[in-house]
C-alpha cells in the first residue's frame, strides 16, 4: 500500500479511526476517574567525606563521597531502614510493601541522596519520606566503620525535609489523556490498515485496472437514500446515482455492436456487491429509453429482484421450466415503459442443474429474440457454479464489483474461473463506490458481507 492508498483508506474509514480515538479517551478519563490518586514527597540528603585537609584528600574524599551515596540509596529501600520507619508511624504494612513506595536515587556526579515516597495520603508520603531519611542517618552512623578515635569518616545530613504535597503526582489527568487518544488513534489506524494489508478490499477504479485489463463499463456511487428507493431511475430521476445509470446505459449499447439482440449477464465475485440493484436500475434505464427490455431473475438461490419491482416471485422461471405455467403468463409487465419482468419463481432444491438444462438455454435464447435487451441476474462466482454455466452461453458477463466488499484476491479467482471456462468478461462496473470529498462524501462504509453462508445452505 503506497502513501495515497493509505490516505485514500483513512478518509474511507476515518469513522472508525475516530470512534476508536473516542474510545481511548473515554478509557483514559474513566481511568483517571477511578484510579485512586497518589501523592509523591521528596527528601534530599548530603554526603560528606570527613576530615580531607588539602586538594588531594579532598578530591579522593569528593569520589568517595560520591561511592559511599550511591551505596547509602540502595540501602535506603532495605529492612534495616525501613523497619524502623514503620515502627516510628505505627504504618499497618510490611516492609517489602513499603520498598515498592520508596524510590532512592542520586543525581549524575553529586553525592546527594534524593529520597521519594508515594502514598495515597499526602501528610503520611511526607511524613514518610522525613522518617526514611532520619532512619538512613542512623543506619550509617551504625554500620560505617569508626576511626581510632571514635569519629565516622562519612558525615550523612538531611538538607531537604520532605513536604505535604499539595497535588497528586498521578495519575496525570493531561498526560492520560494524551496517550488514551494516541493509544486510540494508533489502535483504529491498525484495526483499519492492518486487514487491508492482509487482504486488500476493491474500492477504487485504480484499483480494478491493476488487478485486470478488463474495461470499468461505469462507477455507481454508493448513496444510502437507495436503500429506502432502490430504483433510483424512477423514484430519484435526476439524482447524481441515476445519471450514472444512464451513462452506463450508454455505454452498453457499444458493447456487442454487431448484435441486433444484446444479452448482458450480471454477476459479481461474492454475496452482497448489489449486482441486483445494477441489474434493475440497468434494466429500468434501458426501458426509459424505449428499448423493449426484458430482465431475468436467474439468481435461483437467492433471489431478490422481486423486491426491487415489488413483485411476488411465486411464479417466475422455474414455474416456466416445470411446465407450471406459459412463458407469456410468467412474464410481468412493470412501470409504464417497455419493461418486462421474469423473476424466479420457486426455489428448487437443483439450482445448477436447472440452469443447465437445455430447457433453460431456450427458453432464454428465445427471450433473446423477442426483446433488444435481455439482462440476465446470475448467482455470485465464488460461493457456486451457476453463472458460469450462463456465462458461457450467451457471450460473456459483466462483474460488478463492490466497493469495500470485495477483497481482491477474490476479484482475481473470479476473472481467473471466468477465463479458464473460456468464457469473455465484457467488463466489470464499481457498485456503492465512495463519493469525492466535491461530491459530498459518504459518511458510511457499506456494512460487510455475509459471503457463502446463506448460499451454502441451500446446495
């Protein structure tokens, strides 16, 4: 992924970036809110070399200074200095608890001992950090050496007496903040880039053309007003989505020249890339023009034109193959245009071998015949055979590809099954693609798919 593509997949998802970045800082103030505030005091000491009388002493005495203070911090955080200091305040802990409040450290080249103590309680860190430090002293006087006549060769002095603080020292409300909306901001940068690192998803033209040399036939913007009006050319004629409709239209009439009858059979890779809105949207364009159109639900596992034209699918093409009905008395008449309608019918239990039968080639070839424009609805590539059986057919099939739902691997296999079965792809067309930031960009990603599931249930 170059440095566009990962900008280009920020601006797509920058709703769930921000949702997670909302989420850390919710986390990071509930934190804040229920963390028990501690509060630091700090005590300083001085070591001193005792009885350095010219420059030579005094430099060895600075060093040994300096040695003997580094030794005295790590004592400062052991029993013999602490148990006293519990003793002294009546603390109800241990001094292994206590160790883990204490922190004794001394500043790069000084012989001074910096003393700190957290608690919970501002008075008890002070007074805390006071007792360690006179405890300290008399644990030095005790274990260091005397000389002959009596005097310690070390001088230890408190030159700083710990005060109550008047702020807790954590945990920091600004700084928490700060790392739960970086934490976040990181976290939904990764929950975004990371699986379409893995396995990119199909969102742009750019895209398809460096996955194929197939021509992209037309780009249909995703709008979620047609959700509610799914024939966006007759309920929202004037609409941006519509107009595309109508460039595809054109577009299409290139296709198969030659050809008095066009037949177009529509496909996808997977589930849910609305190669069905295409299909009747595509199919009410057609008619709009006053070509005579004729659209065939041949997803006989999950079909769903029907729905778009509002139609009860009882009686279709499977009711026309069982010899339930006459072709004539199946098909439908919609809208006040040259439309005509063959939904599926029935659900049969041999979706594939249905569609196989020479039966079906018939009954389509002649529909062919009988109208300019014959759109054929088949099942997606991946999940089941059925419309490469139709593909081959009838002169090749035009893949919709949804943007965001796609990967592109599964973009390729289909192009790949297509090519092995020898049969031509006229071309594939973008569905629910993502509006420029001119266009007024959508605000919602469309969901994720279901894939196979519910047609792997009905093989």
């Amino acid at each position: 992924m170059d440095q566009r593509g990962f900008w280009n997949l920020v601006r797509l998802r920058w709703v769930v970036i921000a949702t997670f970045t909302l989420l850390g800082v919710i986390g990071a103030s509930a934190f804040v809110l229920i963390t028990q505030p501690e509060y630091s005091a700090r005590t300083e000491l001085f070591v001193a070399a005792v009885g350095s009388d010219n420059t030579s002493e005094l430099a060895q005495g600075s060093n040994y200074s300096q040695q003997q203070a580094r030794n005295y911090s790590v004592v400062a955080t052991r029993e013999i200095v602490l148990n006293p200091v519990i003793a002294a305040l009546d603390l109800n802990t241990t001094a292994a608890e206590l160790s883990q409040r204490v922190t004794a450290s001394v500043p790069l080249n000084t012989s001074l001992i910096s003393i700190s103590v957290t608690d919970t309680s501002p008075a008890r860190a002070a007074a805390t950090a006071n007792a360690v430090a006179t405890s300290l002293v008399n644990t030095v006087v005790r274990l260091v050496p005397k000389r002959t006549d009596g005097t310690s060769p070390v001088r230890l002095e408190v030159i700083q007496n710990a005060t109550v603080p008047t702020s807790p020292s954590a945990p920091n409300p600004r700084i928490s903040l700060l790392l739960g909306l970086l934490g976040g901001l990181v976290f939904g940068i990764a929950c975004v880039v990371i699986p379409e690192w893995v396995a990119p998803r199909v969102r742009t033209v750019d895209q398809i053309t460096q996955i194929t040399d197939l021509p992209v036939l037309g780009s249909i913007d995703y709008d979620r007003a047609s959700l509610k009006n799914r024939l966006v050319t007759e309920a929202r004629p004037h609409s941006l989505q519509a107009e595309e409709f109508r460039q595809l239209r054109t577009k299409l009439r290139f296709v198969q020249g030659d050809e008095p009858h066009k037949v177009f059979v529509v496909t996808s890779s997977i589930p849910q890339e609305g190669k069905s809105l295409v299909v009747a949207n595509l199919a009410a364009s057609f008619a709009a023009s006053g070509t005579s159109v004729c659209v065939v639900d041949a997803d006989l596992r999950h079909p769903s034109l029907g729905t778009y034209f509002t139609l009860d699918d009882t009686v279709g093409l499977t009711s026309v193959l069982a010899e339930e009905v006459a072709l004539d008395d199946a098909i439908r008449r919609w809208g006040p245009n040259n439309l005509r309608v063959l939904l599926s019918g029935t659900v049969p239990p041999n979706p594939s071998e249905l569609l196989a039968a020479p039966r079906t080639r018939l009954l389509l070839e002649e529909l062919k015949q009988r109208f300019e424009v014959l759109i054929i609805d088949c099942p997606p590539l991946l999940p089941v055979t059925d419309a490469a059986i139709l593909v081959g057919e009838f002169g090749g099939a035009i893949l919709v590809a949804g943007s965001g739902r796609v990967k592109a691997r599964e973009l390729r296999k289909s192009i790949e099954i297509l090519s092995s079965a020898g049969t031509p792809v006229l071309g594939t067309i973008i569905n629910f693609a993502p509006r420029t930031w001119s266009q007024g960009f959508s605000k919602r990603t469309p969901k994720k798919p279901r894939r196979f599931r519910k047609y792997q249930r009905r093989q």
